[in-house]
C-alpha cells in the first residue's frame, strides 16, 4: 500500500494491528476519522489512554473492574461459597445476561496451552485452590469452553482440589461459551448453569 502520507501510514499501521483488522479496513476506519471533527478522535484516544491506565483487575476475583473489589465480590446478596470458573471477563458478562446465577466468579485469564505456551503457572490457578483451601468454599463449577485446552484445565484445577470437602460441577456440555457466544442463547447458557452436572461424570462421557 503506498500513501501519501507518512503520518497516515502510521495510523493506518497502528490500526492493523488489531485482531480482525486488516489494512484495507484501518484505512477505511482513519479515513472516517479525517471526516469527523478532531474532537472524536480526542475522545477516542482518551478513552483508550484511560482504559489502558486506569483499569484494575478485582483482587478477589481477576474480573476487570475499576475498582480494587469488582462490583460483584462487593455485593453482599451474592453467595460467595459458589464459585464459577471461567476463561475472561466476557464469560462473565455472558454469564451475568442470563441472571441465572448469583455466586461469585473466578476468572483464569486463558485456558492451559501448551501449543501457546500457556501453562498453569500463567493463569489465576493458584489464587482459586488458596480459597478452597480456606474453607469459605462449597462449590466450584467449571463454565470453560469445551475444547481439548479447556477439558485440560478443568482436570489440572480437579485435580488440586479433589482432596477438600466441596463439590465440582460443570455446566452442560456441548455449551460453549466465550468465542462462540453468539451462538448460545441466554436462557440456554442459563439453564446450562442450572443443570450442571457433577465433574467427575462428565469426565467419563
Ligand atoms: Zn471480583
């Protein structure tokens, strides 16, 4: 692609590096923006600026947050005994639509990938076998996509907590969530909660 503008190029070049944008759209999208007045871009670049620095990640929970406790670890109506493990925090957000379940979350930030060199060491592991460890835990249910790296997850997370007194559950397989969201309806990821089935059953399907 040649421009005509090296400030332009620029641009253009940060633009792409976005999942999902390729060249033709970032052009496409900094073209929008010399359309607009100055202002929106201002506001855009602000909003970014400030996502990016003042964002937090909840202590108890690793949902995103802009405060140190998510809103969800805050409420006290919330069952915190109940903890569903998910991937990120649009798991949560899926989750949350449904209004089906009221406990807490614990959010790893990925799932084991070896292939992507991803390991246990990585994610939010550790913090959730502290809280079992603690006793304040009755159940944990694991919401992860049914994928081989997911499937591998669960059973590393069983497998350091099988030895405490709680239940392990899981929701309905053949649900995904996450990436392939817009594929489950609400009600549907709901009811996949509801009837969540015991772990150590599903591992044998
Ligand atoms: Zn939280």
């Amino acid at each position: 692609m040649e421009f005509s503008s090296k400030l332009l190029e620029n641009a253009v070049s940060e633009m792409s590096q976005l999942p999902g944008i390729g060249k033709r759209t970032a052009l496409r999208l900094v073209l929008h923006m010399l359309r607009q007045p100055k202002e929106q871009t201002n506001t855009l670049s602000q909003a970014l600026v400030q996502m990016r620095t003042n964002i937090k990640f909840c202590k108890s929970c690793n949902n995103i947050s802009d405060v140190d406790i998510c809103e969800i670890c805050a409420n006290p109506n919330r069952d915190k005994s109940i903890i569903c493990v998910v991937e990120d925090v649009r798991d949560v957000m899926a989750i949350e639509n449904t209004s089906f379940f009221k406990g807490h979350y614990h959010v790893l930030g990925g799932k084991i990938s070896p292939i992507d060199g991803i390991g246990p060491h990585d994610l939010n592991i550790n913090s959730l076998v502290e809280k079992v460890k603690s006793g304040d835990v009755s159940e944990i249910i694991f919401a992860l996509s049914s994928t081989m790296e997911g499937d591998t997850t669960n059973f590393y997370i069983f497998k350091q907590i099988q030895d405490y007194n709680i239940t392990t559950s899981t929701i309905a397989r053949g649900i995904s969530i996450g990436d392939e969201l817009e594929y489950t309806d609400e009600v549907t990821l709901g009811r996949s909660i509801v009837n969540r089935v015991p772990f150590e059953s599903s591992l044998k399907l």
